[in-house]
C-alpha cells in the first residue's frame, strides 16, 4: 500500500467534487481528486442525466459554472458540424430537448471538464485518481486523517493523509467510514416540522434510483436486444400508488397524481403533461446538424418508466444494494425490450424494434449508463438544516420568497421533486422558491476537517428534492473548495468562518468577487415560485 500526502483529498468526482478540486487548485493548493468510474462529472456525465436547470441559469449563479455551459456550446461549436445558423446562435441546445436549455452528449461535458482542470494537472497542483473507491478512513477524535482507495483493475490501494477531506462521493460514502453523524431516508414530522414530512421516521424511505441509457430510432435497423431475465416480472408488477405495470406508457403526473398517458413519439410539445417522451431528454438533434453529417436523433431514456423503488441503497447490507443496482438494470433494459417488441402504437401494431442503444454515447459496452443515478445520499447531521419551512411556497406563503440566510455561499433553483420511494410512497412535488446555499448546512456538527459536496449537505429528505440538481451541487462543491482553501491560507477552521462575522464576510467576498458567484437571488426572482414568472412582469 502507497501513502499520498495533500493539502485537499476531494473523494468523487462528480458536479461537486470537480467544482471543489477545481475552486481549491485555483486558489493555489494542492489537491487530489479521485473517482470510482473513468469520467468525471457524476450524474451530468457518468449517470447520464442532462442538466436540471432553473429559468436564470443563463444570468444567475456560478462564474464557473457559466464557463462549463459555456464550454459545452463552444465544443460543439469547435468540434461538430453545425449549421451556421446554429453555431451562431448564444444560447445554442445541441439536443432541443425540453428539459433543458442545453441538452448534449455525455462525453462532452467529461471532454470540457477535463479542459477546465487540464491547467491544474499539468502545473501538479491536482492528481486526478480515476477508478479509485474508498474502502476506509482513519480519524483522530474530531479530525479524519486519511482515507484508503482501491483501485477497481487491480485491487491496489492507496492511503491519502490530507488536512481537509470532501466527501462529494454519491452516497456519502465517507460518511460512513469516517463515523461522521448522519441521517438517511426520511425524518419524522415532529423532528422538521415540515408539512409533507412523514408521520414516523423511516430510513428506508428512499428515492428511487434510475439506471440511464440513451437510444436512436430507424425504422430499417433490428435493434431488439436479448429479453431480460426478470422480464416477466417487470412486465407484470403493479405498485400500489402506481396505475399500471411500469412496463406501459402509463404513469403519474407528479404535481397532481393524476394517470398520464404519454407515446414516445407523439405528442402536445405546447402542454407540457402532454409532451412525448422522445423530446424530453433528447441530447442529439438531427436538425441542427448540416444535412448528411447526422442523420438520427439520440434521447436519453430517464423516464418515470426506469425509476427503481423495490429495494434501497443505503441503510442495508451489501448484497442488498447489489441486488438493488441489479433490479434496476434490469428494469431499464425490461423497458427497453418492451418498447421494442410489445409497446403499442397509433398505427394499431406493436414495438419499435428500431429503436437502438448507442453504447459509445455513454462509453459503456453495453449501453446503459456507467452509474445508476442516484437522487439522495447521507446527509451530514449540520449546524444548520435547511427544512421546506425556508423554501417552500405552501409553507412561507405565496409572496414571501424564501428565507435569507446571512452566511449564503450560493443560490439554486428548483422544485421539491422527490420521485416515488422504497418505502411505497409516490411522487412528493411541491412549489418552491429560489433559494440560497447557507454555509450552515456544509459543517457538521462535531467533526472538523470533513465537509460535503454532493447531495450529502444539512437538508432533509424533503428539501434533497431541490438541493441535489447539476447547478446547485456545482455550487455547493466551489463552495467547499473556497472555503478550505480560505482556511488554509487564515489558519482558521470552518466553522469559525462561520461563528465570527470578519472572517465570514472576508469568505463571502472571496466567492462573490473573485469566483463571481451570486450569493442572493434579484429580489423579484427570490419572490417567484420555481417554474413561475416574476410577479412584476406577471401583472
């Protein structure tokens, strides 16, 4: 076993681990990040999921993460072939899918972040470890002194000593090895005082996992891949809060739970509840593409239909979660099966056996997407936890906006969208205002030296659901860099950053003056439900 020393361990690389590795190397530190598959970029690249955005992302938020946006259109605008009017355009949506103004492949987001840390590794300010899980941590009293990683081709492991730890892992995983106090699954009513809180606590009250993958379509290609093994199962299961088998077009409207029936081709694109599936999450958009050069539209499939909620991640044994990461492998290729030999059409047949997996848009030998993605974590138990009583629209009321915190280290936007859970419960989405990131919810209670930058921050079950999207981690993460990087050059620790008011308005003018990041939403969008327009312009 090797020993690497650092000023900064950064463990998982997804949105938040890279924007922290990237804050603190900038800043001037040594920093070594390390990633248990072979593409940085978490649930926007490795997990497959375009980018879950707010309507101000293109104005509002994180300099950074502009740069990154920005990075993807210049690729495409480099690298691929446009029409000209297309390249021309500022606010250019490789894909046209609706749910994002920048929907695109996978592989390109991992190409632009490489580009953004390619500087930092050349100098030797940042070691990138890709393929490296932790296994272990050490700590003394309130401080974790290192942490062990295994190699996944050989088993090899390495230890990394390092004065601050990040936990950006999907899970939280650090969490847990480093005996840092936490919570998972759902909190009890009593214990947030949140109104959709559940009457009893229930760790295993978890969000369901999805397992992405991205498909073409032509009518003359045999796409059809071998039926699943648990294919039968799958196309009979019913849950009870569900109006059919998954295996059909049938599924819930989120904010109402009413049956929705939605084709995957056809479709309303002027009513949302209506809209097909195709264009939902399409990241390759033929048209925008000079004639002859692309040829078919690719969509990525993160649809109601693939949402895994039998069996949890966290709070079990590992050959449960193995059989959980299996179940939903299995679900999204039982989907994809269905679709192709039984899914019924408007012309009165069946199946679309040209609908085809593309395994290179994910870098996978088998299509589907390198991780399953994941919508809830550990949280640490924090100093300060953000609760739908700070953000949510039926909670605060309808003109109040949500709560101002005085130690904001960022903002985001996004509804409370919880998707059905282990636990039997069905969509939880609730009207929300744009918020902001308090330093609070980024320290734990007692340890010192680690701190989360994922999904893994002082929220609770309820507010995951609008803390946990690309933005928002992306923010949290330079946050975290910003911040040990502020307490490595003061000497201080973080939560004096906190408890004194110099050292937190030094901290917070490093973020907004030097990083650029938008510590307070404009007045006029901190008042408007997600989703809503401005109440001025409403009027």
């Amino acid at each position: 076993m090797s020993t690497l020393r650092t000023s900064v361990l950064v463990v998982g690389a997804g949105l938040g681990g890279v924007a922290c590795a990237l804050t603190a190397a900038r800043l001037g530190h040594q920093v070594i990040l390390t990633e248990e598959t072979d593409w940085l970029g978490g649930q926007l690249t490795s997990q497959a999921v375009p980018p879950d955005e707010n309507p101000w992302i293109e104005r509002h938020g994180s300099a950074s993460y502009r740069r990154l946006r920005d990075g993807i259109r210049d690729y495409y605008r480099r690298c691929h072939p446009l029409r000209p009017e297309v390249a021309a355009d500022p606010l250019l949506n490789p894909g046209l899918g609706f749910v994002s103004p920048l929907c695109h492949e996978p592989r390109v987001a991992v190409a632009v972040l490489e580009e953004m840390l390619a500087p930092y590794r050349t100098s030797g300010t940042l070691t990138v470890l890709l393929r490296h899980r932790p296994v272990a941590a050490a700590s003394e009293g309130d401080i974790v002194r290192a942490v062990t990683l295994r190699r996944s081709e050989d088993a090899a492991e390495v230890t990394v000593e390092a004065a601050y730890v990040v936990d950006a892992t999907e899970l939280g995983d650090l969490l847990d090895l480093a005996g840092v106090e936490h919570v998972i699954g759902a909190e009890a009513v009593s214990a947030t005082g949140e109104a959709h809180a559940t009457p009893v606590a229930d760790p295993l009250d978890q969000q369901a996992i999805s397992w992405c993958f991205p498909l073409e379509y032509a009518e003359e290609v045999d796409g059809v891949i071998e039926r699943p093994a648990s294919y039968d199962h799958w196309r009979t299961s019913v849950a009870d809060f569900w109006p059919g088998p998954q295996l059909s077009w049938t599924d819930v409207e989120p904010i109402t739970l009413a049956r929705r029936d939605r084709r995957i081709f056809e479709g309303d694109p002027d009513d949302a509840s209506l809209r097909d599936l195709w264009h939902y999450r399409r990241i390759v958009a033929r048209s925008q593409f000079r004639p002859g050069t692309v040829t078919r539209d690719v969509t990525l499939v993160n649809w109601p239909q693939i949402d895994y909620w039998d069996l949890p991640l966290l709070g079990v044994d590992d050959a449960t979660r193995d059989r959980a990461l299996l179940g939903a492998r299995e679900l999204s290729l039982s989907f994809l099966y269905w679709m192709q030999t039984e899914a019924p059409r408007p012309d009165g047949g069946t199946g679309y056996p040209g609908l085809a997996l593309r395994p290179d848009i994910v870098g996978t030998p088998d299509g589907l997407a390198k991780a399953a993605y994941v919508r809830e974590s550990r949280r640490i138990l924090s100093e300060f936890t953000v609760t739908e009583n700070h953000v949510g629209v039926e909670a605060r009321g309808a003109q109040a906006g949500s709560a101002l915190f005085h130690d904001s280290v960022g903002i985001g936007s996004y509804r409370i969208d919880l998707h059905p859970s282990t636990a039997g419960r069905t969509y939880v989405d609730i009207d929300c205002f744009p918020f902001q990131i308090p330093l609070g919810a980024l320290l734990p209670r007692r340890v010192e030296n680690l701190l989360p930058a994922n999904k893994n921050i002082g929220t609770t079950h309820i507010t995951n659901g609008c803390y946990r999207l690309h933005p928002v981690e992306w923010s949290i993460g330079e946050a975290v860099g910003a911040l040990v990087a502020y307490c490595l050059a003061a000497g201080s620790v973080p939560r004096q950053i906190r408890a004194e008011e110099g050292r937190l308005t030094d901290y917070q003018r490093l973020l907004g003056d030097t990083l650029g990041v938008s510590l307070a939403w404009p007045e006029e969008v901190r008042t408007t439900p997600r989703g809503g327009r401005p109440r001025e312009a409403a009027r």
